[in-house]
C-alpha cells in the first residue's frame, strides 16, 4: 500500500516537473536559434547600416553643388527615406512569399546598385542621377530596418527586447564604418568627386549578401493565415501609442541630423568635422543597444521610450545655446541616445501588438507609416534651414516631442490603472 502511495506521488512530482521543464527547454531551444539569428543579424546591420551615415554626411553637401535651387539641397536624403517608405511594403510581401533570406538578398542587391548609380550621378555632376541612386538605396535600407523585427521572429517574449537592441548593436559599427569610408575615399579620383565612396557603399553591400544568406528564417506564412484585420490591428491604443512614439523619435532624429552637417558648414566648419559629428551621432544612436534591452526589461517600455524623447528635447536645447563644434557634436550625440531609447521602445510596443501570423504585416504598416514620416522630416528639414535658419529647425522639436510624451504618458497610465482594477 505504501509502495503504491509512494509511486503515485512520484508520478505526481514528474508530471509536474515535466509539465515545467518542457515549456522551458523549448522556450531554450527557440532562443538558441533567436541567439544566432541576432549575430548575423548585427553584422547585416553593421554592414548595411553604414549606407545612412554615407548618404546623410554627403547628401547634402553634394546637393548644394549640384542642385540650381539650393532649396532642394536635402532632396537627396530626403529621397533615401522616400525609397525605404516606398519600398516597405513591396519588401514585406516578398519576405512574407519568398521568405526573409531572399528578401535581405535582393535588398542588398538593391544597395550595390545604388552605389553604383550615385556614383555615376557625382561623377557626372548630374543631380537627377545621383537623387535616384539615393531613392534606390531607400529599397535597401527598408530590409536593414526589418532586421530588427526579424530577430524576434525566433525569440520568446522574455528575450525580444533584448534581440530588437542586440541587433542594433550593429549600427555602432556602422557608426564608424560608414564616416569612415567617407573620410579615406572622398579624395580619391579628384576627377570625379565623392565617386569613390559610393563605390564603396556598393562594395559593403555585396559583402552582406552572403552574411544574410545564413539567416535561419522561419517559413514564409501561408496566405491563409492573416490573423485580424489590419484595421482593427491599428486602431489598438497601444499600437497607435507605439507608432507615434516611433515616428516622433525617428523623425526628429531625421530632422535635425539632415540639417546639422549643412548648418554646420555654413557656420564654417569642414566638411570632415561635419562627418566626424555624423560619426559621434551615430555612435551614440547604437552605443546604447548594449544596454537598453536590459532597461526596457527593468523598467519598462514606456518609461525608456518617454525618456528617449525628452533626451531629444534637450539636444534642441544644446542647439538653441550655440553654434560651436562642442555645441553640434553634444547635440547629436545627445539626439541619437533619445532616438535610440525612443525607437528602441517604440518597437518592442509593436511587438505587443500582433500574433505571429499578423508579423508581416503589421510590421510593414509600422514601418510604412513611421519612414512616411521621416520622408517629410528630412525634405522640410532642408527647407526650413534654408528659409529661416539652424534656430527654427530646433525649434520646431519641442511640440512634437510634447505630443509623443503626452500619448505614451496616457498609454502607460490606462495600462497601470487596468493592472490595478485587475
């Protein structure tokens, strides 16, 4: 009798621990293969990531020289961000058919063409040329952004905003890849000025084709599984919430780093400090993605998010105070910590928000709609330092970021009050 009590007891404890131990051990297994998949990923996006810093050092500049209406000096990096914006949903679907690896692949065939048309475009002095080698690196950069969201594909939810940041990792590299390549080969073949360094940015390109070749990607969805509604997926207050904190974060981000190597040189820096002050900003947008997974799981999306927009307020502040190189470099530097505490928690909100057949695209809807707007940013930015100077440029950050940190401010509240009724 106290045999079969004692075996009755012990299947009791085994079951239990099974029950246990296997949600655990696959919840491991997932993240082994998550683990793996964020460091191809970071070295996707240390390569591809150094295209923005190139085109956004120089876009400007070269479109000064070339472009009759100076107006239009900026249209360059405004038309990379119109490329990413336009391309976000075209890429979408080919991941979403053709799965992610063929997607990242023609992305990457898309910047090696790209630098290969910018190139001919300042090569020739031909304005139109060189814009439509930055529209086509738009297409680019549209799958470098979705390395973010395809590092969580794999991933349990413990473990995702750790992967969105270690991925972005990536982009530190870039931080000084891309300036760099800008600085060793901006004077070679003086004949056809900056030619070389959009050749370069072709040749980054085609060397992360057989680094997102090795991406253990889930299966393409099938097309029956759709999930919801997008439209009922977007009326969410907290994908509405994250959308805003995003496009706010990445906008003025966008906004400020497209006029400042302009406004920099006008008050009569060199163009190298200006792409040195493009390198510190960058630096400072990916530094932080070593720890900001860790401070999202500490104290909260809302909370990182909120602070990365109040830390972009005050590089306005630097901005207003002076026109030094101190007082540029803080700025961008203070700029890309906020964007990176801003877009780093935007994303994981997304995350909240769709069921893993709804990824594709919701993802893209996020995107389309956040780069939309940094499209607008980085065309106004031009314009508006062109009409009325660096001072309304900063200016203008301030009721933006009062609208981002009122939204997740409501949104975090509603979430504490439900916990609370709960």
């Amino acid at each position: 009798m106290r045999f079969s009590t004692d075996a009755r007891r012990n299947e009791t404890v085994y079951a239990a621990f099974m029950s246990i131990s296997q949600p655990l051990a696959a919840m491991a297994d997932r993240d082994t293969v998550a683990r793996r998949n964020v460091r191809i990923l970071t070295i996707a996006q240390a390569l591809g990531g150094a295209t923005p810093p190139i085109i956004v050092s120089l876009g400007g500049v070269i479109g000064q020289q070339l472009a009759e209406n100076k107006a239009l000096a900026t249209l360059p990096v405004s038309l990379l961000n119109i490329g990413l914006a336009a391309a976000v949903i075209p890429a979408a679907w080919a991941m979403r058919t053709y799965g992610r690896r063929v997607g990242y692949i023609l992305g990457c065939l898309a910047g090696v063409m790209a630098g290969i048309i910018a190139a001919a475009g300042t090569g020739s002095g031909t304005f139109w040329l060189f814009c439509l080698g930055t529209f086509t690196a738009g297409f680019y950069i549209a799958c470098v952004q979705s390395y973010r969201f395809a590092a969580v594909d794999s991933a349990s939810e413990a473990y995702k905003p750790r992967a969105i940041s270690l991925v972005m990792v990536g982009g530190l590299f870039a931080a000084v890849i891309g300036p760099q390549t800008v600085i060793w080969t901006r004077d070679l073949g003086p004949a056809y000025p900056f030619a070389a360094t959009f050749l370069g940015l072709s040749a980054l390109a085609l060397l992360a084709i057989p680094v997102v070749a090795m991406i253990d990607a889930p299966a393409p969805a099938k097309a029956a599984s759709g999930g919801r509604p997008l439209g009922e997926i977007m009326r969410q207050k907290r994908f509405v919430t994250a959308v805003v904190a995003g496009l706010v974060s990445y906008g003025l981000m966008t906004f400020l780093m497209t006029a400042a190597p302009m406004a920099m040189v006008a008050c009569g820096h060199t163009i190298g400090e200006a792409a040195l002050g493009i390198q510190w900003h960058v630096l400072a947008m990916f530094g932080p993605s070593f720890f900001t997974g860790k401070l999202i799981a500490r104290y909260g999306k809302d909370r990182i998010t909120a602070l990365g927009l109040v830390m972009i307020a005050l590089a306005a502040v630097l901005g207003l105070s002076g026109l030094s190189l101190a007082n540029f470099w803080g700025a961008l530097i203070l700029l890309g910590i906020g964007w990176n505490f801003g877009f780093v928690g935007a994303t994981a909100m997304v995350t909240d928000c769709y069921r893993p057949e709804e990824r594709a695209k919701v993802q893209a809807a996020n995107d389309f709609l956040v780069f939309g707007f940094v499209a607008l940013a980085s065309l106004s930015s031009g314009k508006l330092l062109h009409l009325g100077g660096w001072d309304v440029v900063n200016w203008v950050v301030f009721p933006a970021v009062a609208v981002g940190l009122a939204m997740v401010a409501l949104q975090a509240w509603g979430r504490q009050k439900a916990a609370l009724q709960a």
